[in-house]
C-alpha cells in the first residue's frame, strides 16, 4: 500500500511558529480523530462524541477549530515545542519541517518488533523570518492567516478525497489502528517527528536518530 | 436507481441526509455567531450525537431549516442553501456568502450506507467546522455587534448567487458519494466588500424601496426571512411569548416579518410628520437608548425581542426591521420595549440614528435630562427649525444637542446671540457686536458657517461630519465660566481677547510716519554716536 504524503509550506516569524504548527496539526486531527470506541458483545461497537472548540491565535489573524481534548492539546503543545526549539536553536537559517505520520502496527514474530507502516503523512515545512518593524509584522499576521486558511482548504480538500483508511478493527486489533490512550478521543494512531535543516546538513543525523528510537521502541 | 437499495438502507440514507442537512446549518449559523464555540467531548456514546459530533442544536435554526425543507430532503435539482449577508445600522445590507448542500446524480453504488456514507458524512461536518472559520465572513461576524449584525437565510430550490457581487469565490468543503447520489458540500462567497462604503450614507426613500424589492423578488414564498445569528437558549425562548403570535418558535421569523412593506413604510413616515412633537420627543429619547442599546447589544448576546409592530406574519422587508429592532432593543433582555416603541415606528430615524455621532451622542446624553426649560427653548427652537426644512428630523436632534450647554434661557440668548444655537439663522448679530466690541466680522463667519453647513448638509448626507462643527460652537459657551459678580465671564472675555486689536506700529499710516521721522533724525543719531564712539568701543572691550 502506498504512503499518502503531503507537504504543506509555510513562513512564518518565529513567534508565530507554535500557533501555525498548531492551528495545521490540529486541523489535521480534527479529521483523523473519532469517537471513543466502545465494544459490545456481538462483534459491534458504538463509538463516542467528539467535541469542537473554536482557538484564536494571538499573534496571527487566525482563529481554527480543534477536537476537545485537553491530553491531545498538551501532546501537540509538547511536540511543537520541542520543534519550535530546536529550530530556533540550531543556528540555521531558520528552515525546518515537522511531519505527522499516521500508521497501522503490523504484529511481527518475535524478535522482530511491531512494524509501523505508514499511511499518510502529512509535512509542513517552515521557514522563519524575522522582521525589521511593527509594521511589517503587522502584514506579516495577516498574511500568515490568509496562508494558513489556504493551508486549511488543502487539508480538507485533501481529506475529502476519501482514499486510503484502515479498517476499523475487532477489538483486539483495535491498538493497531487507534490510539487508545487518551481519555476522550481517539485519533488514529500517528507520530510527530520533525527535522532542522541548516548549512552542516546535521538533518540527517536528527532524523536517523529518530528512526533508530522508534525501531528500538517495543 | 433506488432499486439497488434495499428499504432499510434507503430510509437509513434519508435519514442520515435529513440530519445531515440540519446539522450542516448548524454548523454554519454558530459560526457565524460572533462567539468562540465549545462542545466537549464525550467518551460513552449519547446516542443522540448525530455523526458522532457534539454540535449543539439551537431550536430556531433547526425550526427553520426544517421550515425552509418543508419535508423535503436536498436532492438533484434541489439544493439547501444558506446564506450569510451582513446588516449595517444603516439598513445597507449585502450577501457575504452562501453555503449550498446540492446532490448530483453521480451514484455509487457498492458504498455502505450505514457505515461508510455515515462516517463520511461525519467528516464532512467536521470538514465544515474547519472551513466555516476562514471564509472572509468569519472575521466579520466575530466583530459584528455596534455598527453590523450578521444574518442567516436558508432556502431551498436553485443555488442564487448574484448577490455576492462581481468575483465571488468559491471554496468546496467535501463530497460524499452515495446510492442515490454525490452530496457536495460548497461555499460562495463574496470578494469585493466596497458596496458598503459607497452606500454608507444613503438614507432617503430609494433606499428602502429597493430593500423592499429585494426580498419582495425573491421567488420562494417561505424563504424571505433573515435571521440575526444570535443564539438564545431554550429557556429564553420559552418564556418569550408575545400576543397574537401563532407558534412560539414562529416569535423570532415573525418579528422580523411586518406589515406589507409599502404600507409599513408610509405609515412610519407619515405617523412621523403628523404628530411632529411627540417625534421630537421621541428623537430626544432616541439617540440615548440607541447607544445604549448598541452597546449592550455588542456585550451581551442577549435574546432578541421583537416589538409588535403590527400583525407581523408576512415576510418582507424582514431585515430591515428586523437589524433595527435586533440593533435597538437589544437592550433588556427580556424587558418588554413599550415605552421605546414609538421609535420603533420611526425606523428612518433608527436610520440616521447611529451615523449621527455616537461620540456626540455621548457628549449629549448628560446633558439631556437638565432643565425642562431646557428642553421647552429647545422645542421651541426645534418647532423653527422643522418650520424651515420640515423633513428632517435630524435637524431638530442636532439642534438638540446643541442646546445641551445652553443653561439658561431667554436672557442670555438676548446678551450673547452665539449661545443660540441660531445664531446662524438670526439675520444679524447685533446684540453680538454691541457686547463684544472686539470681535471681528470675520469671526462670526466662522461660528456660523460650520453650524449652517451642519443644519443644511443634514439634509443631504447628515453624515457625522457636522457635529464636529457643532462642537466648535460649543466653545463659545465656556461651561461653568458664568460670574454674577463680574459684568465679563470667560466666553466674553474669550471672544474679546481672540482677536486682538491691530498693533498701532503696523496701521498704514501710523507706521508710514514713524519711518519718515526716523529717516530724518537718522543723521543726528549717527552724529552722536560719532561723538561718542571711544565709549562705545570702551563698552565692547568689556564685554569681551
């Protein structure tokens, strides 16, 4: 089966970077989480309510809608943080990408660990600038929101194509697919990895790492 | 094409249509609220989540979805569409966008009604949710309140999009394929927002012909209601029943809903020219409560209620009255508006009302419950003024507001003629002149103008431009400046002093010979300082 893959760019200022990452992120989630899953005993399941919540950007003209779910926010938070560090941090021009990956866990015989096999990632690319005056980055707000509304039309759009969803699995296959960790929701089952381009061309390194930990992770 | 599907699945599609279509105004219209939404989630299924979505239902929209569906479901050919248009105080309205649920007759088959149509219906909605957020509107409905209120429509039958102005774009939310049809989920909406400026100021009787016939032309007999999109709760609703209303939903729809549009346009006007004092009155009380409704209204989205303005079942001219009553009595929650009723009678004022300087408003609102003889001198004044251009109302509240500092009556009109606010239309200051020696023809240009220019340019755009003017005028009244004990107080002693006398070394002829005279003692003073000039070198050689 193929990976779908899409890549979203945006440039932002860096102080705009988490609510931009956050706003795509969690766009994404909306439509790729559902309800809790509750089994019943001949085989079928009802699902839970997802709830919405309307969150305004403080430093971009934008405002997105986001699933209800405190635990998943924090998660993003977490890892947009994380990313927005090291991006200021690395000394680079300021050029990086995030992605999140939605996979399906395949069992595999022992010694081997579970295989994680994509199936749609998403990547946003960013690009950090910096601006000389307020009035500048008083554009710079409104065109960044008008760009993440774009963004936010290709995301739908991408959506509505309706290809490739796993199955909805029997209950025991369910962790297979979802993530069922969180209290509320239940996104399908995805990572956040993200990587920094500069001139030494160290991305490679930030993101083999990141493939051995997952490989190793059982 | 319905053969395929077997009963079970058709009756299950129609049903996920049905809530699917009310579901998606929802969504729509609490968008367009002005307010963040909320809905939590909730992990043991309610079974009452349609779509597995928590997306509250507000009772008016949903009643009138389904009144716009009359029991029909979208289908090919027949789509439900929503539109989205924005009010001004004014009464200028325009379509900001549309939203259109259409069918058409692309099939597919050997989808699963109940499971995959269901969960994709279910992200569509969620689709909607995202999409609903960056269309241009939701800006514009987030900072709806004092001078605009946001307004939904929904109709069903053909998609009408000429509303939206030249380049209106177009953004598509989703599709889902289904048995009987591909539902499709898309949004109109309007780029080019310079209609309102240009139609600002536009409040004479054209304007609100051609509202009239806006919605008179529509071709859908039960789709000419306009909504506010407010929300009020359910108790709200309950405990709003108004007399010789039908259904208590019907409340919201027929109050915007008034008599037949010309007759409840003469009746204002005329109600407005026969009974000319009591309109004086009722524009003395007008301009208050507007502001103060305008801004409780932007702070609290409280429940809409509609006056009875008349047998309030027929649908047109809906927005119009209703923005004014929504803009209006927005006020108190819950209080019936007798007392402010006649104004609403009188929406051409409600027209002007707001344009007219809410800052000046305000500067005048303290002043308005002085004196009753206040008020007399400015009825008086007023009852003149309407005898000069009878039409405008506005008039008299300007010169309202201007009386506001005129603390006493008869007697200082007679000392000091700028405290009229007349002045401009006494055909001579001569009481001016004889107190104020000082002050200079060309000075009482200068206060008059800004005030006739005011009082006349009501009468072609009232913009808020001349109250500007007025408050130059206020500038002769110095408040509190008043001295009983002293023959000047400020004001005069202002007017005196503001443009003093010419310098006596710049008169022509005065100044003409102190050159001659100079001229001719030049020679003698350069003989003397010859004299004296070791002096005067000693004197430099100090100072060095």
């Amino acid at each position: 089966m193929n990976c779908r893959s899409e890549v979203l760019e945006v440039s932002v200022e860096s102080r705009q970077v988490d609510e931009a990452m956050l706003a795509l992120l969690h766009t994404i989630l909306l439509h790729r989480s559902t309800g809790k899953f509750h089994y019943k005993k001949e085989g079928t399941y009802s699902i839970g309510t997802v709830g919405s919540q309307d969150i305004d950007c403080d430093y971009i003209d934008f405002a997105f809608v986001r699933v209800s779910s405190e635990e998943l926010d924090r998660a993003m938070r977490k890892s947009v943080g994380e990313f927005k560090d090291a991006l200021c941090n690395s000394g680079s021009d300021g050029v990086g990408q995030i992605s999140l990956e939605f996979y399906q866990k395949k069992k595999s015989r022992w010694p081997f660990s579970d295989e994680c096999i994509p199936w749609e990632v998403w990547s946003i690319k960013v690009n950090v600038v910096s601006l000389a005056n307020e009035q500048e980055r008083q554009i710079c707000r409104e065109k960044v929101g008008e760009k993440l509304g774009e963004k936010v039309i290709n995301i739908v759009e991408v959506i509505n194509r309706h290809e490739y969803l796993p199955k909805m699995p029997t209950q025991s296959e369910v962790d297979n697919v979802f993530d069922t960790s969180l209290k509320d929701v239940q996104p399908y089952l995805y990572k956040i990895t993200y990587q920094i381009t500069d001139s030494l061309g160290t991305s490679v390194s930030t993101t083999m790492r990141r493939l051995i930990k997952d490989t190793l992770a059982l | 094409m319905d053969s395929d599907l077997s009963p079970q699945d058709k009756k299950d599609l129609d049903k996920f249509i049905k809530f699917f279509a009310l579901k998606t105004v929802q969504v729509i219209v609490q968008a367009r609220l002005g307010e963040k939404i909320c809905t939590r989630s909730s992990s043991s299924p309610t079974g009452s989540d349609w779509f597995n979505l928590a997306i509250k239902d507000i009772p008016e929209v949903t009643h009138e979805a389904k009144k716009a569906l009359a029991g029909q479901l979208p289908g090919i050919g027949r789509s439900m569409c929503v539109e989205i248009s924005l009010k001004t105080s004014e009464g200028d309205s325009m379509e900001l966008e549309t939203w259109c649920l259409e069918m058409n007759e692309k099939c597919d088959k050997d989808i699963k009604v109940s499971y995959t149509v269901y969960n994709r219906l279910s992200l569509l909605l969620k689709s909607l949710l995202a999409i609903t957020r960056v269309t241009p509107a939701y800006k514009l409905s987030r900072k709806q309140g004092h001078d605009y209120v946001i307004l939904y429509r929904i109709y069903f039958g053909e998609v009408q999009l000429t509303g939206l102005g030249e380049g209106f774009q177009t953004v598509r939310v989703g599709i889902v394929g289904t048995p009987v049809g591909t539902i499709t989920l898309s949004c109109a909406y309007r780029t080019n927002l310079a209609f309102m400026s240009s139609r600002q100021f536009e409040r004479t009787a054209p304007i609100m012909g051609i509202i009239i016939d806006h919605f008179v032309d529509r071709p859908f007999a039960n789709m000419g209601h306009m909504h506010p999109c407010n929300y009020r709760t359910a108790a709200e609703d309950e405990g709003v029943t108004y007399p010789g209303v039908e259904d208590s939903q019907e409340v919201c729809t027929t109050s915007f809903s008034t008599s037949p549009p010309s007759q409840c346009v003469c009746t204002v006007t005329k109600a407005h020219f026969q009974t000319p004092k009591s309109a004086v009155m009722d524009t003395l009380k007008v301009p208050i409560m507007g502001l103060a409704f305008s801004h409780q209204l932007y702070s609290s989205r409280l429940s809409y209620h509609p006056t009875a303005l008349g047998s309030a079942d027929l649908c047109y001219q809906p927005a119009y009255n209703a923005t004014h009553q929504m803009v209006i009595t927005g006020k108190e929650g819950g209080v019936p508006q007798a007392p402010v009723q006649p104004s609403h009678g009188i929406p051409a004022d409600q027209a002007r009302m707001p344009t007219c300087t809410p800052s000046g408003m305000t500067c005048h609102i303290p002043a308005t419950p002085s004196s009753s003889g206040e008020e007399a001198e400015t009825l008086s004044r007023s009852s003149e003024a309407k005898n000069n251009s009878p039409p405008d109302i506005l008039e008299t509240t300007f010169t309202r507001k201007v009386g506001a500092f005129v603390n006493k009556p008869a007697n200082q009109v007679t000392t000091a003629c700028l405290d009229l606010p007349f002045a401009a239309f006494a055909p001579k200051n001569f009481d001016f002149e004889e107190n104020d020696l000082m002050v200079n023809p060309p000075d009482s240009p200068v206060v008059e103008s800004p005030l006739q220019g005011s009082l006349h340019s009501d009468d072609s755009t009232g913009s808020s431009g001349p109250l500007q003017d007025d408050f130059v005028m206020l500038d002769f009244k110095p408040a509190f400046s008043k001295d009983d004990l002293l023959p000047i107080d400020l004001g005069t002693f202002y007017r005196e002093f503001q443009n003093p006398p010419q310098l006596s070394s710049l008169s022509i002829d005065v100044s003409a010979q102190s050159m001659a005279e100079d001229l001719d003692t030049l020679p003698v003073k350069l003989a003397l300082y010859e004299q004296k000039i070791d002096e005067f070198d000693a004197f430099v050689e100090t100072l060095q």
